[in-house]
C-alpha cells in the first residue's frame, strides 16, 4: 500500500496539471474569444457538472439561508477570475502566477479586517514580503508597467476578499453548495456582458473550453483530496510548483522569458508564504490530523 504522502503529492501533481492546462487553454483561446465570453462558457459547463454530481449526492444540501453572502462571496471571486483570465492573455503565464500568489497574504489583511483575526508580527512580515514581491515584478517609475499587470493584482486582492467570505461559508455551508452558487451566480455575470461582443464558436475551440470548464473543478479537488492525507506544511509547499512549472511551460509554448526581476519578485512573495504558513502550523501546535484541517475553496 502506497504511503497517504505519496498518494497526497500524486493529487497535487493532477492539481499542477490542472491549473497549468486551464492556463494554456485560456491563452489559446483569448485570439478568438473575450474575456466575460469565456467566463460564461466555463460557468456553463460547472454549472452542468456541478448540477449532475447533486442529482447524485443530493439536492437537499443546497441551502438558501445564507444567499446574500454567497452572491457577495461570488461577485468578489468573479472579479478575481476577470483579473486572471484577462492577465493570462497579455502577460507571462509566470508573472500571472506570482501575483497569483500574493492571494494568501491578502486574506490575511481581509481576514483581519471583517472576522477579527489579530495579524501578528509574523504575518506582517508576510504581508511586506508580498508587498515587495509585487513592486519588483511590476517594478513602478523603472517602465511602463502593464495594464494587465495591475488587472491582475486587483484580482488578486479579489480573490483575497474571495477567500475570507468563503471561511465564514465553510462553517454553514456544504462545499458542493458552494460550487453550486458560485457557477449559478457567476454565470450571468458572464453572460450579460458577453451577449454584446459574443463570438461563433467553432469545433476545433470545443476540447479548449471544455478544458477551461473542468480544469478549475479538477484542480479543487485534487487539492481537497492531498489536503485529506497529508498536512498544509505538506501540500502548501508542492502548490508552489505551479510557478516554475507554468514558467517552463510558458517558455516551451511561448517563448516567454522570466528576468532576474520575475525571479527576485517571486521569490519575495513565495518568502511571505511560506512565512504566514510557518506561523499557521506553530500556532495549531500540537498539529491536529490531517483529515481535520480545513482549506478554502481556490476554484478559477
């Protein structure tokens, strides 16, 4: 029988893949569709998805008690999935990634600021070694510093937002509620502004979308379920492979090169990660079994 840690870094390596082709397929796609067009397309296709595993485990589950935090919770993390699906097709898949993962610290202002939770020394540092990561990639007064740059930062301090909302959900609500309003409500928010710039599909963009519709669903579970057998210390850590392999898989596909800046940036930001997650796992001492340690939802 194959050691839960070994099982645990095989789920991460699917959620890896996941996040990656989502990406590459979001790229390829933005030559022929618009960003809200996309967004809507994969809403649709969660929403189908979602709709079918319900039917099996239950509608029952979803509850309509706490329908205003689900839509504030949905706009929020909609204007996250604009940031990087926008991002994706104008900036290094790399640079996309590193701004990505400033999400963390982000929750932690936000948390501090709507549930009360106390950002101590340790995570304040954090925060300043985020803050600093993103100035150097986007390196302010030293070039003209891409609007999709800054679009992604916005998403990010959406997704920020996002995830704090979702730690209150997590306590009232089923996850499969929660991914069932996120597709519902996201999808008109999609929909509406597509209709008006909306572009004919073609057979050859089917594999592509469907690609953007699952990946995200996949990339969440195969998380959830490394989560289920190894520690955060554990699974945190393989997640930040996601930025050296996008980064190969950018220069392999497209020729994008990451500079010392990149580097330097991401290497600050991935610094306050692994900070905010040392003080999280010392705070939790002793450690609780793996099973019982929660983790938001981090869909695209």
């Amino acid at each position: 029988m194959r050691h839960p840690l070994v099982v645990a870094a095989a789920w991460m390596a699917g959620a890896l893949l996941s996040f990656s082709a989502m990406a590459v397929a979001v790229r390829e796609l933005s030559a022929n569709f618009g960003t809200f067009q996309l967004l809507a397309i994969r809403s649709l296709i969660g929403l189908l998805v979602i709709s079918a595993i319900l039917t099996r485990a239950g509608w029952a589950q979803v509850s309509f008690r706490n329908v205003r935090l689900h839509f504030g919770r949905n706009f929020v993390h909609f204007c996250g999935q604009f940031g990087w699906f926008y991002a994706i097709a104008l900036i290094p898949l790399a640079a996309v990634f590193a701004i990505e993962f400033t999400v963390p610290l982000w929750t932690v202002v936000f948390a501090a600021f709507l549930l009360g939770e106390r950002i101590s020394a340790t995570r304040g540092l954090a925060v300043v070694l985020g803050i600093s990561g993103v100035l150097v990639i986007l390196r302010p007064g030293w070039s003209v510093v891409h609007p999709a740059a800054l679009v992604m930062l916005a998403g990010a301090f959406a997704y920020g937002l996002s995830h704090t909302l979702t730690k209150r959900l997590a306590g009232l609500d089923t996850p499969l509620c929660i991914l069932f309003y996120m597709m519902l409500v996201q999808l008109p928010l999609g929909l509406v502004p597509a209709v008006f710039n909306w572009a004919t599909r073609a057979a050859a963009h089917w594999p592509l979308l469907i690609v953007v519709g699952i990946a995200g669903l996949s990339a969440h579970y195969c998380m959830v379920r490394a989560f289920s057998l190894a520690d955060a210390s554990v699974v945190v850590p393989l997640d930040f492979l996601r930025l050296p392999l996008i980064a190969l898989v950018g220069y392999a596909l497209y020729s994008e090169r990451v500079d010392e800046f990149l580097v330097l940036g991401a290497g600050l930001i991935l610094a306050g990660n692994f900070i905010n997650l040392y003080w999280e796992r010392k705070k939790k001492q002793p450690l609780q079994p793996a099973r019982s340690i929660p983790h938001p939802l981090r869909l695209r």
